[in-house]
C-alpha cells in the first residue's frame, strides 16, 4: 500500500532551479496577459511552448524496420538552431540517416562539428545562370532537395523524409504511423506508372483554392518517388513565355505538381476538379500537427493562414478536407462549386493577419 502522507511529504520539497523558477513565472505572466486579452478583446488567444535544446526534450523509443533518410535542405542561417536540430533527430530518430544538402562556404569550424555528429553533408554548388530563373528560391530548393534524395538513393534508403533547414520536427514516433499511412491508403493499380505509393504532404501552405497547390515544404514516400516527383528541369523565363497570364500563374504556383504530372503524360486541364482529382489519387495530406511543425520563418503564430471567418484563397487542405477528396472528390466539387468559384473570381485577400 502506498503511504499518500510520505508521497504529500515529498510533493512539497522544491527541487526547482533558478532557471525553473524564472520559466515557471514567465509562463504564469504569459497566461495571465492572454486571459486578459480574451476579455478585452473579440478573440480567444492560446500559446504554445516549445524547448530550444533537446536536452529538455522528452520522448519515446521509435520502432521501425525500415531504412529511413531525413534530407534536411536549404541555405544554413542559423547554425545554432540546425545542430540543435539535428541532435533532436539523433534523439528521437536514431536508425535514420541525417542529410544535409546545403550550399558551398560553410565554415570549416561548422563543418567540423557535422562530422563529429555523423551525419552526412552535401555542399551543393550555385548554378551560374540564376539571371534567367523564374520563381525565387525554387530552384535552389529542387537543386538541394534533389541531390539530398540522389544521396539516400545511393546509401538503399526505403523512404526519405524532406524538409527544411528552418523548421524543427518536435513529433518523434512517427514514421511507422507514415508508412501505416501509405499503407491504409493505396495507389490503384491504374496509376502504378506514376509512383510506387502516395506521397504523404502537410496541410500547411497546401491551399485548397491554388491549382495543383500540394505543399513542398514537408513530404514524405518511397525512395523512388521522391526521386520522380523531385527530378525536374529548373524553372527559367522561357518555360513560361507560351502561357496565358491565368495559365502563367498557376504555373509559377505550382510548378514542382505541374510538372510531374506533364512528365507522367497526365492531362492537364488547368481546373480546381482536376486539381482535386491528383490530390485525391496521388497524394495523402496530413496536418502539420502531425509532425508538431515548428518553422521559424514570417510568423510566429501556429495556424497563421487560417480564418474562422470566411473562406479565402489561403484555405488549407486539412486531413479532413482531404479524405472528403478522396472519398469523393466530384462531390466535394459539385457541394461546394458556388464557394469555389467566388473566391476564385473575386480573388480574396490572401492578408495573413485578418480573421
């Protein structure tokens, strides 16, 4: 029998720290200043707290038999922020291989420290023609990405998880529930010139209302069709020039979705169904709180596209909006074709901060 008065007894020894002390209040004081600006003002507020060092990061032993690539791409600006990354991946997902595929000039004390961790290290060269690129940044990111994917094709890596040099994945049991995933939803048959399986996104910055708009910022599948999906041809101004100023659009949006399509001979028909359509047979789209994304870029609040107000083109596609898709994504349509064309037509402010 358990003695409650020694268990009390012990209960009310402090065995705080200064530093627990200092968060315990801060906490406190944030809780109190939201609950204040809930009466005050037509909002609720909630906020969510996430430690910086994995050391204060609990978590449970993964299980899976699989040989499992995380290629983590982009430029490195944060150096403290990636290698508290990486040992948390080291942490939580200790059988996989850790990719970084970054750009040439990392200091040699940065490259260094990589090499203690183990992890492997591409140092990607930039192209010299970036005068004629079309679209920001997504050329470097299908240059990084890309040679990430070649890499843990070489090593015989099963699946490759793609994400960036930005964000953090606080979820740490994870990949048996993806592979689960890919399982409980198979590829027809029809589409097995396509891909092996679907490739698993994330709702976030995958917008209902972009044509062809899956995100690229997080995705998960098989080996080789991440290969398929990312081996494609930069984006210069000359891929565009044919285009109508719509066509032009959805285009730049979506290129990566686009042109994978074109390279597995689909017909595209440059229409929000057809978009629904590849969404329902190609892809599994989870929410990002699946993964407890943390991205460090713009924003620092949770759900930062999302209106309880109305509908607007930064809509995500949520899980649930997905497996409504893939159910029936010719009735999602015909229920909701009166909205869809509004948004469309009036073209909604895509203002982050409204609600």
């Amino acid at each position: 029998m358990i003695n409650n008065k020694n268990l009390n007894k012990d209960n009310k020894k402090s065995d705080y720290t200064l530093t627990q002390y200092i968060n315990k209040f801060y906490l406190k004081f944030l809780s109190f200043f939201l609950l204040l600006l809930n009466k005050l003002t037509p909002f609720y507020h909630t906020f969510h707290v996430r430690p910086k060092k994995q050391k204060s990061f609990f978590y449970f032993n993964s299980i899976y038999k699989f040989k499992i690539a995380i290629v983590i791409q982009g430029p490195i600006n944060d150096f403290n922020f990636i290698l508290e990354t990486i040992k948390l991946y080291k942490k939580n997902f200790p059988f996989s291989k850790i990719i970084i595929s970054t750009w040439k000039g990392l200091p040699k004390k940065e490259k260094n420290i990589f090499k203690k961790l183990n992890i492997y290290l591409i140092e990607n060269r930039e192209p010299s023609n970036q005068q004629n690129w079309e679209g920001g940044n997504l050329n470097r990111q299908i240059i990084s990405t890309l040679e990430g994917i070649k890499l843990a094709k070489n090593i015989k890596c099963d699946y490759v998880l793609k994400t960036r040099t930005d964000q953090r994945i606080y979820s740490n049991n994870i990949f048996d529930p993806l592979i689960n995933i890919l399982k409980f939803f198979p590829l027809k048959k029809k589409y097995s010139h396509f891909l092996q399986q679907r490739i698993i996104s994330i709702s976030f910055d995958a917008l209902l209302f972009r044509h062809y708009g899956i995100s690229d910022i997080l995705q998960f599948g098989k080996t080789s069709d991440m290969f398929s999906f990312w081996n494609l041809d930069l984006l210069y101004k000359n891929n565009v020039k044919n285009y109508s100023r719509d066509e032009r659009n959805i285009f730049l949006n979506s290129y990566l979705l686009i042109n994978f399509l074109k390279k597995k001979n689909w017909t595209m028909k440059w229409s929000m169904l057809d978009s629904f359509q590849v969404f329902s047979e190609f892809f599994c789209i989870v929410d990002k709180e699946f993964f407890d994304l943390f991205w460090k870029k713009y924003d620092s609040r949770e759900y930062r596209w999302r209106s309880y107000k109305n509908f607007r083109q930064t809509t995500e596609i949520n899980f649930y909006t997905w497996l409504n898709l893939y159910n029936n994504y010719k009735k999602f349509y015909k229920i909701n074709k009166v909205k869809i064309n509004r948004i469309l037509l009036e073209k909604l402010k895509k203002d982050i901060w409204s609600q």
